[in-house]
C-alpha cells in the first residue's frame, strides 16, 4: 500500500519546469520541510476493529516527524466536522456537530485546514463556534458568508517563513480552495480557479513555492494543475481513497528542449487510514524544489499518542453515553459479517448495494404487511466499505448516524409512481430511492398499497420529493415505528443466517 514519489522542481521563464527524478543536485543551501496530510476524516478513534486510522496514531507519526525536522505541518483537506457519528450524538442540549472532531485535532496538533463540503452540514451556529474552538487555522480562498463577506477565523492563504541552517529561506504560500456542492443558506462560493490564479498574481515574487490545500473533485484538480503551472504542489480530499497524479503540460514558451511541467497531485484515503508524507527541500539559489512523497498506512503498529489518546477517549464517551441514552450499547457486538459491505456514497446513491439490500430486509422483516419498503440512499452516510467480522452497535451508528423512524402508509399506486418516478431522477444524490418488495413495474394507479418508508421522506425535504408530506392528497399515515438503526440491529441479532443469504458482493 506505501506508494512513493519523488519529483524535481525549478522555475524558469517558462514557469514550473520539471526535471528527471535523478536530477543533478542543487548545491546552493537547500531547505528541508516536511507536509503531512490527511483528509476526509470522521472518526476520531481507529475503525473496523481497530485496523485502520486514529488520529492519536497520526499525533505520534506528527511527534516523530516534528522530532526529525522542526518544520513540519500537518494539513487536512478538509471534510471533518460531518457526516459523523459521534457527531450526531446529544451533549449539553446540542449535537456534538464536530465539537469531538476540533477538539482531537487541536490535541494532535494539526496546524491548518481547508473547508471542506461537509463542513456546512452544521448549523450556522454551530460552524462558527467550531472554528472558534479551533487551535489551527481554517482556510479556504472561494468561501465567504450568506453576505459575501470573509468568514471571522478563515483565511484564503497562509504564507510560512521558513529558515535555512545558512541564513538562507524560503517562503511557503499554502491557498486552500473548497468545491460548492452543500447549498447552505450561510455560505457563498466563487470560482476556485479564477479566485486562485487573483491571489497567486497577487501575491507574484512573494512566494518562492505555492501549495494548492484543495477540497475539490479530482477533474476540478487537474483543470486548476492546467490552468495555474505556478502550483507545485496540490494536496487534495473529497474522493475518499488514495490518489496521485502527476499533471504534465507542455509550456507555451516552451521548445522541444524544454522538459514538460508538472504538478503533483495528491490524496490519502478517508477516515487516516492512509496519510500522505511529503519531504520537500528547496534550494535558494537555484529556486529547485525536490518532493519526495510517501503514502503512509495508519495502522496498529503506530503507537497512539497518550495524551491525544485521552482526549478521544473522553470524547467517546461523552458520545457513547449519549447513545446508551438513547438505549444503544455502541460496542456490543450485534454479528459477525461474512462479506464487506458496501456504502460507498457512490454506490448507494445510484444503485442497490449489499448493504442497500440488507436495510430494506430488516425493513421487511419488521413491516411484512407492507407491499414496498422504500429509504433514501442518503440516509447511508459511512461512504466506506465496512470490512467483514463483528460489526457492533456503533457501526450500525456510523452507516446510518441520524437514524430516523420508519413509517407506515397506504398511498395510491399514482402517488407512488410519481414518487418513484422522482427517486430515479435523483440518482446520483442522497435522494435515490432504495426500494424492495413490489416491483414498480407492477402498480396499478387506482389501488392503494401499504407502504414501509423512512420518516425524512414525508417531511418534504427531499430533491423532488417537496410535495411529499403527511398531508399528501392520496396518502394516510398509519403509524409511526421504531428508529430504522433498532430495526436493523434487532434484525441482524435475530436473522444472522438468513440476513446475509444471497445478499450479493459489495
């Protein structure tokens, strides 16, 4: 899984310049410093049992890097106050909302962060007050509020100073850009590119290396590494798995003797359980930049650091308390899984999954009666596969951390067709609809069908689906159930064999 890479840099009149990884080495003073990365992480303590991420573990993997080099900076690219399971969880009359996130990265010791999409799935207030309670700095050049106005406690860039050993420096400018795809009232967005390439001019002869903190799809990576040759470098989030490329172009001024640019792109997995380790050293004389970059496994054989540790734990059990209140025991073990299951945001968002099919089973398991069990895709928020062994009450927590409670209506066959109409026109967005029992194909417009569906879709909330409430001429509510998370867990505890038969792959 380790992956490494190692490029040199130089600029010239053509710009960004890139020479053959065996370059000859610049012999000016040269200036070491080290970038860790992480990003998309939602979980504070390490997952699926143990073996993967923790972010105690990457306070120590920080520890022995900052021992090797005082100049190094940890960076996340942003997604970490949501979606989140702890998060969800009630303490002092509020939803954590992240407060357990900040509060593990200040203890880490994270120095700066881009805004991701999810970070405004929190209230107004609550995004405030988490960058209030922040130790490190929040970045993000293309945000501003619901009146245009720059966040308090966000800055579009940040420049680093840092000192050679012979008197010599180099400066850093690290600009950090965010993707618009969470329409929140209280945040505006402007285009990434043309908002990097007016601060990059701006700031022209101010800064000798220039990295790119995005929060942005990969194709939205690779037009801003086209269209802005000045980056050297662009560490990235948002896909959740682990990702480098190189984006070569070929200079306009450049001859068939000049070599071709490129910018490296890089992104580690979700959840820290791959981080990024960048070694860069910059020759002053030269303007030569070396990066040698590792893709590093967070795993068990990472000793945690204590006193970050202590603060996930505390944050744990603020949470878990909380769901034992509300008659959950998060580390029971509910069964063992024979397969992984599927609930990447992807899939689930645009087809049946393994896990798909195992909710709607439970769902059918608890309402035989009903004709059609129907959910919304984004109600599945792990965006991960959950690896096969014990999944305990807490992985049913994080798969579906708002829960919600399930309903029971009978609805005429023209009503359900639209709303199934509707479902496939979401595909794609948390508002597919993941469907078992009578196939559409089968509904007669005039009967009237009883149906088992999640709670959030009656609310009128969903793409499309606005004219969907409990008042709906052609629907009667019948009754309101159980949340779906204790439907599922009952369901998995009592149908171990048969929930997972000819399930499918994930």
């Amino acid at each position: 899984m380790v992956k490494n890479q190692r490029v040199w840099l130089t600029r010239g009149l053509g710009g960004l310049l890139i020479w053959g990884a065996m370059a000859t080495v610049c012999r000016a003073e040269t200036i070491p410093f080290t970038l860790l990365q992480l990003n998309d992480v939602y979980e504070i303590a390490p997952i699926d049992n143990g073996r993967w991420g923790g972010l105690a573990r990457v306070a120590n993997l920080r520890r022995q890097l900052e021992q090797a080099n005082t100049h190094t900076y940890t960076v996340l690219a942003g997604d970490f106050l949501s979606p989140s399971a702890l998060g969800t969880a009630l303490y002092n009359g509020d939803r954590l909302a992240g407060r357990q996130m900040v509060a593990v990265l200040n203890a880490m010791g994270l120095d700066y962060a881009a805004v991701g999409n999810h970070e405004f799935d929190v209230s107004a207030q609550q995004f405030r007050q988490r960058i209030a309670e922040s130790d490190f700095q929040w970045l993000s050049a293309n945000i501003a509020d619901g009146a245009g106005n720059q966040f308090t406690g966000i800055k579009p860039y940040e420049i680093l100073t840092i000192p050679g050993a012979e008197g010599g420096e180099v400066k850093v400018g690290i600009l950090a850009l965010t993707i618009d795809s969470n329409a929140a009232d209280y945040v505006t967005y402007s285009d990434p590119i043309s908002t990097a390439r007016r601060y990059i001019q701006s700031l022209e002869g101010e800064v000798d290396v220039w990295v790119a903190l995005t929060h942005l799809s990969l194709a939205q990576d690779l037009a801003l590494a086209q269209a802005i040759p000045e980056l050297d470098l662009i560490l990235g989030g948002h896909e959740h798995e682990n990702i480098q490329r190189n984006h070569l172009i070929i200079k306009p001024d450049s001859s068939a003797s000049c070599p071709q640019a490129q910018t490296p792109i890089f992104k580690a997995d979700a959840n820290a359980r791959t981080v990024y380790i960048h070694q860069l050293t910059y020759d002053t004389d030269r303007q030569c930049l070396e990066i040698d970059s590792q893709l590093q496994p967070i795993t068990a054989a990472i000793a945690e650091d204590p006193a970050t540790a202590q603060v996930v734990d505390q944050w744990q059990e603020i949470g878990f308390t909380a769901f034992r209140q509300a008659g959950f025991e998060p580390m029971a073990v509910v069964v063992k899984a024979p397969m992984a299951l599927d609930a990447l945001d992807a899939h689930v968002r645009s087809r049946s999954t393994n896990l798909t099919r195992l909710i709607t089973r439970a769902m059918q398991y608890e309402y035989p009666a009903a004709a059609m069990v129907m959910f919304n895709g984004g109600m599945v928020r792990l965006d991960d596969l959950l690896s096969a062994g014990s999944i305990t009450q807490y992985d049913i927590i994080r798969i579906l951390p708002f829960g919600g409670r399930v309903v029971t209506v009978d609805i005429r066959g023209d009503l359900l067709q639209k709303v199934l109409t509707q479902g496939e026109k979401n595909r794609g967005t948390g508002g597919y609809l993941q469907l078992a029992g009578l196939a559409p194909a089968d509904i007669e417009p005039d009967k009237v069908y009883r149906l088992a569906l999640m709670e959030y879709l009656l609310t009128g909330q969903e793409v499309g689906l606005d004219y969907l409430t409990e008042n709906t001429p052609g629907l009667k509510v019948i009754g309101y159930g159980r949340d779906i998370r204790s439907i599922l867990v009952d369901y998995l505890q009592n149908n171990a064999h048969q929930a997972f038969t000819d399930l499918g792959e994930p």
